[in-house]
C-alpha cells in the first residue's frame, strides 16, 4: 500500500469516527431497531461489551500483568471510554486512585468475586442478559451472581432501604433510549482494574440507546460530589451475543477468590 | 367498681409472634399477660428456667407458684426495658445459685441472657432489701430475680413512672388493692399476692403497646359498669368493650391507657375461653378456589412479583412417624410448628434476626403435614447401595474443625443456598420477573438468580456442569415446568449427586398463592424418583428483595477459620 492510499484511508476512517460520535447517541437508525409488544425498544437478549475497559476505562498502553502468567496475563492496551478521557477527581480522591492501582492484585473488588456495581458491571468481560417484559426489567451479569432489577413502576426516585454493591435502579424510556437513574450504592466499587473509584454519594444516569437490533450504545454519566469536581460520562457500544444458544452462564467466583481472601486461616496457610 | 374480685393481667410482648405469660393468682385470680413468639416455647422457657407449671387447662400459659402466666403469640416491638412496664420479678431464697445456674445455661437458642452490671457481676445486695439480678427471656421480656423469702415465686410488676406516688394512686383508685411498702422502703400495691411497685422512671417511659410486656390485664364482674365509671373518671379507651373477633379468647374485654402510656385490659370474668381461629390471612392449604391465571401481554401465565416462603417455613421434608395418618394440621397446631422451626433453627440467633419475631412474616402457616407429596407415605424411596456408599463417605469426610472454606458447606461459602429453597427463619423471599422467552427467577438468600428460557432449546452440553445445573422451561397450560440437568454435583440436596435430574412445577393456584412441587430423580442414589411441594404467598405489599451481599460480608468465615486455628493452637497441634 502506498502512502497517498494510506492516508486516504486514515482520513476516511477518521472520518467515520467523526460522524459516528455524532450520531450515536441519537436514534438515527430507529427503523431497524427491535420492537417489543408496546412498541418500546425490546432489549431481550444477551449483550456484551467488547474492548478493555475492565482494565482500564482511561486510555493505557500494553503494561505487564501478574508475575509467572507469561503473554496471556498481559494487560493489552487499550482505548479509553471516558468521554474526554479525563476523570475529574479531586486531589485526595486521584490520590486514592492511585493506591488504589497499587494494590489492584489484592483490593480490587473484582479479584475477590464481589458485585461490581454500575457501571463497572456492564463492561466486564462477561455476557450479560436483559429480561424486559411489562414490569421490571431485570439484568443477570455473568459474574460474582451480580443482578439488578429495574424499577420501572416506582416513583423515581424512591430512596434506597440500605446501600448495596449495585445500587437501586430506576428506569423511563425517552423515546427510545431506556434512561436508568441508579443510587444507594456502598461506596466499595470500583470502575474497573486500575483502581478507578467513586464513594457512596454516586449517583449514575445510564442511557440504552439501540443502534438497530443487535448493538446498543451505552452511556453513564457519573455525579459524586464526595469524589469529583464535575459529572463525567464513559460511552461504549454493547453488542449482541448472535449465537444462537447464547446463555450466560453459571460462573460462581467465590471458591476461586477464597484462597485469596482466607488462604492465610487455613491449616496449612497458603499465603 | 368491685375491687377486690379484680383480676389482674400483664402481658408481656417477646420479640416477636409472641404470648404473653398471663400471670393468676389462685386466690384472687390476678393474672399477667405476656407477649412471646411462641406461646408453646415460652410455656416450656418459663417452666424450665422460672419453675413455673404449665397451665392444664390451656396451653399458652403457666403457673408460677399461685401466679398465672398466659403466653400470647404476636409480633412484638423489642424488650420490655424502658417501657411503663420494665419488668417482672421473681423471687427466690437461694439466688445465688439460681443466677449460677441460669448463667451456665447460656444464651444460645432460646436461652436465658442475663443482664451485668458495669462492674461485670450478676448479682447486687442490698443490705435491708435483698438480693437482686435481671434477666430476660428469649422474646424481650426483662425479668427481676430477687431474693426475698416473704414471697417466693412471683414478686412483683415494676411500673417505670414519671410520677410513682400519682401512679400508684391512680391503679388503686381503678383496680384496688392495698397501699403497702414493700421491706418498708418501696411504696407499692399489694394486689393479693403480687406486687405493683412504681418507681421513677429515668426519661419518658416508652409506650407498652406491641412491647415484650404488651399490658396488664385485671378482671372485673361486670365490664360496662365498670367502662362507665372509668369513662367518668376521664380514662382515655385504646379499645371500647367488645368481643374480640377471631381473638384468642371469647371474653369480652377494653384496652384502656394508664399513666406513662401503658396499656390495660379489663377483662370480663370468664376470660378463660380460648378461641381457636386463627386470624384471617391467606390459609394456603385449604383455601383454593376455582382461579384464571393472569397472562402476561404476550400470552403465558404471569408469575411476576415478590413471593415468600414464609408460610411453609416448618413444614418437615418428610411425613413424620405421628402424622401418619392426618390430613392436614389444625390451625394451632401449625402456628406452633412454625414457631418450633423458627426456635429449633436459629442456632444462636437472638430474636431481632427472626422475621416472625420481627412480625414481617404475615402469612397463617401452611397446614401441609410434609414436603413429600410422592410418594404418598411422605417418606423418601429408600437409597441404593451406591447411594449408601457415598452418604457415608460425605459424613466421613466431615472434619470436626475445618482446614478451609472447602470444610463448609456451600452456603456458609456463600456459593449456593440449596437446590430447593426451603424457607428458613428469615429472607424468604422469591422474585419472578419475566420477559418473552425468559424467565427470571431470584431468591433473595445469595440473590442467586437463574434465568430459565422458555423457547425450546436443547440442554447445554453435558462437558459444562455447574451449581444450579442448566435449566430449561416450557409452559403446560397454567404450569411453569422447568427440567434442570447438568448438575456438578457440589451441592448436593438430600444427598443427591451429579447423575440428579431436577422438575420444578409452579403453578399460580390463587392470587395470592403461587404452588412449587420440585420432583427429584437420581438413580445413583434413590431407588425411585420423589416428588416435595409447598406453596409461596404473594409478599409483596410487605417487602422488595433488597441485595442479599453473603459472599462480600462474610465475616462467618474469617471466624470460623480463625477460631479454628485458634482451637488447634490451644490444643497443641
């Protein structure tokens, strides 16, 4: 390939992405989505995020993974999916980011088989399903048993009983973006491998926007006055799982962290 | 007013569905009234740790030396500490070594909880009155043991009073009895033999309603006459003279308020009928009638909501021996199953974690005798030989002390409940949410959920085992049934093993009522297949599943563990 080709073909991708960040928040190809029986948008199905923002919802480049796991556990680089790429934090809050990193291999929630919390949940590297009927909606992640029902039924916002790991959802349609307001978490979440963080006073908007009947684009705009200096959102498309025995399937973690978490109570400690 | 035929009863909540003991004396048949959870636990509690005697003519209450105590099972609002009634005495003539005796039993289950003072003892002396300690018992109920051998038995009512002169005045002018002091030094009212002793109370008295001591009931001849003359005196009615409906007891009877918010009965002579009824709530085991399933907008039955087990929490896996031939329990006797169930499972569990006790549980017991429906007898097809094998092995495996979270079973791991979700003491709820072609089901102990397709697909590959096993749903008519294969085999229920094939039936046969029947089929283990079924009620108009965190708290098993080593340790090795 020629250089003037090439470029050619760099300026004409780039504009793709121009156009496409334009676009994508808007229902621009609204004919092809899906319908479900009242005409909202039908989300059934199994979704999945494609990408690296379980490493690292920032841009990073290709580091070294955990000691003796050779190519497989290195840490591919990666686009970020925060809009920006910056997070707001306040001084101490970076701070903690940063210890936070230091001890990803021990700390993080993930590595010991706890919820993930939203939004962390979504772009996980497991399939998730959506079950939409008339009532709640409910979301089943394929890790740590991690669920959600979505109130769609509730006044919005009814206040959380008690702070959790996934936080309390409540969901409205406009027009055909499924706009879900989520609060009451327990501050103990992170945002993905690197340590990102917010504390118990989050409160995430998400925007489910069809771009036809097989990917979604997802938005999550994040408040937390404890932890940032301004809102920000992370975007990224979920596509659907087109197999056709797609399942989510059982993967219960625990045992697979209790070495981890409890290797150094048993009887022949190992750790 | 007639005073001196006065009966007098206190009732004292416990934490939860609970009877109050009615205290009686024979002579001038006082009695009190106290509300337990459980009428039958607190009869043998009260018969086991007070020497009290269990009443023969009903079987909520007790004697205690010439003083009744009747039991009334309702949820209560905590302990008596703090209300206008704190607590109840007993006396003894040797306390030291009954509060020895108490403390040796220990708090665990329904055990005795004896209250320290800031110096850590049990007991305080003083000179010229007596010895004293407090205890309460398993439903709140705070208890004053004192020594004083001019009365044995039942002592006294503390009344906690923002006035104690003006209070004492105010029972006798209503309810009689003699102005006294008791050991010269503690101005009361003798009411036969009892003791109503007033004293100040340190800030406002709570309220006695819904408390482990909920009132004190007296007795009177004639209840309008007596209504009319405290409507006079400007007594303030929590409950006009009537006959309760679906009461515990035929006799007609007001609430009247006493000074600092207590609450009194004015029982009618005659107060000894018990009514059997239960009150009105779902009967789950009778009370099916001729019902349309709702569909959902695409066309199945709609199971959508938040169900419970709460009303099948006691129900026995199988039939036992004495039930052979019964075909559903009385009312009575199911109330008082549950609440063994509730008492029997709670390992060392105070009452606050109860839901009964908590009064969340709203929903009759089921009546059903056993889980077994099939085979007829209730009972299990006896094990194979291989089945034999491998229970022995598992009970072999058991080791006294655990080396690891491997040691535990699957729930304390926080892996997984059970394969059927037999409903225990608390967080029995069960949430359906559906979608065309899926099915979700959540329980809210491990908020495990399972998402169970409805479109014909085949069964995931036999290579891919798990906990749960692989469900797969199809609708017959009005029935959800749902076959789940591919079991590991790890959490094995009833001894199954990872050859077990799995059918849930759930069928809505009220609108309140949704039926599970769960038919358990492995041949490795069983020499047939059988068949366990109860009902879930509709809960929710009392609670939403909030997220059920096991595995993220799990505290239990860094103590398990750690107690563990320390055990080791202590024993040298």
């Amino acid at each position: 390939m020629n250089d003037r080709l090439r470029r050619v073909l760099v300026a004409v991708a780039a504009l793709f992405a121009v156009v496409s960040l334009a676009v994508s928040p808007v229902a621009a190809q609204t004919a092809a989505v899906s319908r479900a029986f009242d005409g909202h948008p039908d989300l059934n199905g199994v979704w999945q995020a494609i990408g690296t923002a379980h490493w690292d919802i920032q841009d990073h480049p290709a580091s070294a993974g955990p000691a003796d796991t050779g190519a497989i556990g290195a840490i591919p680089p990666g686009q970020g999916v925060v809009v920006g790429n910056e997070i707001p934090y306040q001084p101490q809050a970076l701070e903690q980011k940063q210890q936070n990193f230091e001890n990803r291999w021990t700390d993080d929630p993930e590595i010991k088989c706890f919820m993930p919390g939203v939004p962390r949940a979504t772009y996980l590297p497991y399939p998730f399903r959506i079950i939409q009927g008339d009532k709640k909606i409910m979301m089943v992640y394929g890790f740590a048993e991690a669920n959600r029902t979505i109130h769609m039924d509730k006044e919005n916002p009814e206040q959380a009983p008690i702070d959790t790991w996934m936080g309390r959802s409540h969901g409205q349609w406009d027009g055909d973006t499924l706009v879900v307001d989520v609060h009451g978490f327990n501050g103990q979440a992170w945002f993905d491998r690197a340590g990102n963080h917010a504390s118990y006073a989050l409160v995430v908007r998400e925007r489910y926007t069809p771009m036809g009947p097989n990917a979604i684009m997802y938005e999550a705009t994040m408040e937390d006055p404890n932890t940032f200096t301004a809102p920000w959102t992370i975007r990224l498309p979920l596509y659907r799982r087109l197999e056709e025995n797609a399942q989510v399937l059982e993967f219960k973690c625990v045992e697979y962290s209790e070495d981890l978490l409890y290797g150094h109570l048993r009887r022949e400690p190992t750790r | 007013m007639n005073r001196t035929q006065n009966t007098l009863g206190l009732v004292l909540a416990t934490a939860s569905l609970v009877s109050l003991p009615v205290l009686a004396r024979a002579a001038d048949y006082h009695h009190v009234h106290v509300t337990s959870s459980n009428a039958s636990e607190a009869v043998k509690w009260y018969a086991r740790y007070l020497d009290c005697q269990p009443l023969a003519d009903r079987d909520d209450g007790v004697d205690c030396a010439g003083a009744q105590v009747v039991f009334d099972s309702r949820p209560t609002l905590g302990t008596s500490q703090r209300t206008g009634i704190d607590h109840i005495s007993f006396s003894y003539a040797d306390l030291t070594t009954k509060m020895a005796e108490l403390e040796s039993v220990g708090v665990r289950g329904s055990g005795v909880r004896l209250q320290r003072f800031a110096d850590g003892s049990t007991l305080r002396d003083v000179p010229g009155l007596f010895k004293y300690g407090f205890i309460f018992d398993p439903w709140g109920t705070r208890i004053e043991m004192v020594e004083d051998a001019d009365t044995l038995g039942f002592h006294h009512i503390h009344l906690s009073a923002t006035d104690p002169a003006a209070t004492l005045t105010w029972y006798q002018e209503m309810f009689g009895g003699e102005s006294a002091r008791l050991r010269d030094r503690l101005d009361g009212l003798r009411l036969g033999d009892i003791w109503l002793l007033a004293m100040s109370a340190e800030g406002t008295p709570a309220a006695t309603a819904g408390r482990a001591i909920d009132h004190i009931a007296f007795s009177v001849d004639n209840l309008d006459s007596a209504a009319a003359r405290m409507r006079r005196d400007g007594v303030a009615f929590l409950e006009e003279p009537a006959t309760p409906e679906g009461g515990r007891t035929s006799a007609k009877r007001a609430f009247i308020r006493g000074p600092d918010n207590v609450s009194l009965a004015v029982v009618e002579a005659g107060f000894a009928g018990v009514v059997t009824e239960m009150a009105a709530a779902v009967d789950i085991t009778t009370d099916l009638q001729p019902y349309t399933v709702p569909r959902t907008p695409w066309g199945t039955p709609d199971f959508q909501g938040v169900w419970t087990g709460d009303a099948a929490h006691g129900i026995p896996l199988q039939r036992p021996d004495d039930l052979a031939d019964v075909g559903v329990l009385t009312p009575e006797q199911a109330a008082a199953r549950r609440e063994r169930g509730t008492l029997g499972s709670i390992w060392g569990y105070e009452s606050e974690w109860r839901d009964t006790t908590l009064g969340y549980v709203k929903s009759a017991p089921s009546r059903q005798v056993a889980m077994v429906i099939d085979p007829p007898d209730g009972r299990i097809p006896p094990m194979t030989a291989r089945g034999q094998e491998l229970r022995a092995a598992a009970r072999a495996a058991r080791r006294p002390l655990a080396e690891g979270p491997e040691d535990l079973s699957s729930w304390v791991r926080c892996i997984t409940r059970s394969l059927v979700q037999t409903p225990g003491v608390y967080n029995n709820g069960f949430q359906i949410v559906q979608g065309p072609g899926h099915v979700a089901m959540q329980v809210e102990m491990l908020h495990e959920t399972r998402v169970i397709p409805t479109d014909p697909r085949p069964h995931l590959g036999p290579d891919i085992t798990s906990w749960r096993g692989d469900a797969r749903g199809r609708w017959e008519g009005d029935t959800l049934v749902v076959d789940i294969t591919n079991f590991n085999g790890r959490a094995p229920y009833q001894g199954s093993s990872d050859t077990l094939t799995m059918t849930e039936r759930y069928t809505r046969t009220g609108p309140d009522t949704l039926e599970y029947r769960f038919t358990i089929d492995d041949p490795t283990v069983w020499t047939g297949p059988w068949t366990g079924m109860f009902t879930y009620v509709r809960g929710e108009t009392q609670y939403e599943l909030v997220e059920y965190a096991c595995h993220e708290g799990n505290y239990g098993m860094t103590n398990i563990l750690s107690g563990a080593r320390a055990r080791e340790a202590e024993a040298g090795r």
